[in-house]
C-alpha cells in the first residue's frame, strides 16, 4: 500500500446540496443542553453546526460492518481497520442562514501514507467549501487518519484534574451513551466505536465507547461563543488521542484578545484535544 495507489483520487469531488432545515438545529439544541442557547428568533447557523448538515446519505446495504460507508466511492479505498476524524480547519466568511438552500463542494486535496509508531498510517485531507446564495460561508480542511488495528487501548486512570487559570472558561463533560448516541444521530455517522459496546471493546479493541472528535470541538467552540459573546471568524482542532465514555473529561478555553487557545484535559489529565478559536474582531 503506497501514496501512489491512491493518486486517481486527488482531485476528485462531490456536491451535497441542503436545505438547512430549522429541525436539525433544535435536535442539536436539544443534544448540548445547557450548552446551547435559545434559538427563539435565531437566523444563522453557529459555527461548526454546519456539521450537522450535508450529511451522508448512504443506503444501509452500502454500509461497511464497521458502519462507515463502502470504501472506494468519494473516500479512497484505504484497507487500514480504524479510521477516525482527526483534525479540521474552518474559516467562517458570512453566517449560514437557517432554512435557506446552500450546497458544499468537496475535494479530496492529498492521500499520505506514512510509517509511525503503531505501524502504517493513511492520511486524507478533503477541501470543503459551503454557499449560499452564491455567497461563500464557510471554507474547511478535514483530516481523516487511517491506521492499523495495533494493540488493545488501555483507558487512561482518572485523577483530580488540576485547576485552570482564573481567566479561563472551563466546563466539565461526562461523555455518556446516550449523548454519543445523539451526536452519532445529529451527524448520520453509523460507525459503530461510538454507540455498540461490545464491538467497540471486542473489535477495534477500544477500553469503552469513543467520544467523537468533533463532538468535542463543537462543545469548545459552544463554550467560547457562550463567554466571548461574539461569533468566531475561524477555529481548527487537532485530535491527540481519544477520549470515552468512561470517565468525565474538561474542556479548557484560554482567551488572549481574538484568539481563545482552547484543550480537552482527558481524565488522567493529558491533552486529548487542542484548538485555537478567532473572534469576530469587535
């Protein structure tokens, strides 16, 4: 398995066309609780909510046993078992209005394969633009990471979680089933680590369900927009190694100005996730 294996993919794309439907923001509303806000007369999308759109319809018969889509359609057919979501950089040009057609247009922009620690590796950068109107919203970059099976995971030993700076917005997450099995409905995502126990534990040999990444950046860009009080102009994270639902995790953010460093502290108080959020200038 080499780079070159995969080069008819580069450049190929897809557009997924959607109508932004209002319902799909209050199932999400519903989902963060008391990290959501009141959509009474709410017009635009927060940012990274776009996630929960353009979502991929694929037939149940066209599901791989893992629950992801088939390989080899728009996503090259890398055979490396575990996938995951491992990063994304997003620039937000103009709000996405609710209830209003927009489309994304997507590119895969490079596929790497690389040797690392675990044994080889598979990287996948996608390019996404998003317009409505004929105005361009939102520009993205997603990484999507392939590896091998490799060792059984050993979950990470809880302790008490140091304090943050004074200045720092903080919030603690317990990452149950039921707030993964929401999040796995909110974004059509069927792979199985994040809601079947036995298979994420007995298969891919995970110590208990895995949050979701994104999942994780949507709850830090909702606690920088709650407490700056403005829209973000750009947020990008990188996922460090992942989290559980076996214990709460706390999320950290960090504001310098417009810029707010963001983390996700994992319960034995290492770093599962980074980010850094730009504030809309005031």
């Amino acid at each position: 398995m080499t780079t070159l294996e995969y080069t008819d993919w580069h450049g190929r794309s897809e557009t997924v066309r959607d109508e932004l439907a209002s319902t799909q923001m209050l199932a999400a509303a519903a989902t963060f609780g008391d990290a959501a806000f009141s959509l009474a007369g709410l017009e635009m999308i927060p940012a990274l909510w776009h996630w929960f759109y353009f979502l991929p319809l694929v037939a149940q018969d066209h599901l791989a046993s893992d629950g992801h889509p088939e390989r080899g359609g728009f996503l090259p057919p890398v055979p490396l078992p575990r996938r995951m979501f491992a990063g994304a950089r997003t620039v937000f040009h103009a709000p996405l209005r609710i209830d209003t057609p927009a489309q994304r247009v997507g590119v895969i922009r490079d596929v790497t394969m690389k040797e690392g620690k675990s044994g080889r590796l598979a990287f996948v950068t996608m390019g996404y633009r998003i317009w409505q109107n004929e105005v361009l919203c939102i520009e993205e970059e997603q990484d999507i990471v392939y590896r091998e099976q490799g060792a059984p995971m050993v979950a990470p030993i809880p302790i008490v979680l140091p304090s943050a700076p004074t200045h720092a917005w903080t919030r603690d997450i317990t990452p149950d089933s039921r707030l993964l099995f929401r999040f796995s409905a909110l974004t059509f995502n069927a792979h199985r680590i994040h809601y079947d126990r036995e298979y994420a534990t007995r298969v891919e040999q995970y110590p208990g369900l895995v949050v979701h990444g994104p999942l994780t950046a949507v709850l830090l860009a909702n606690l920088v927009r709650q407490h700056a009080g403005r829209p973000l102009a750009a947020f990008s994270f990188r996922g460090v190694a992942p989290l559980f639902d076996l214990a709460p995790y706390r999320l950290i953010a960090m504001p310098d100005g417009d810029t707010v460093t963001c983390h996700a502290l994992a319960p034995d108080g290492s770093i599962a996730l980074q980010a850094t959020a730009t504030l809309v200038p005031e």
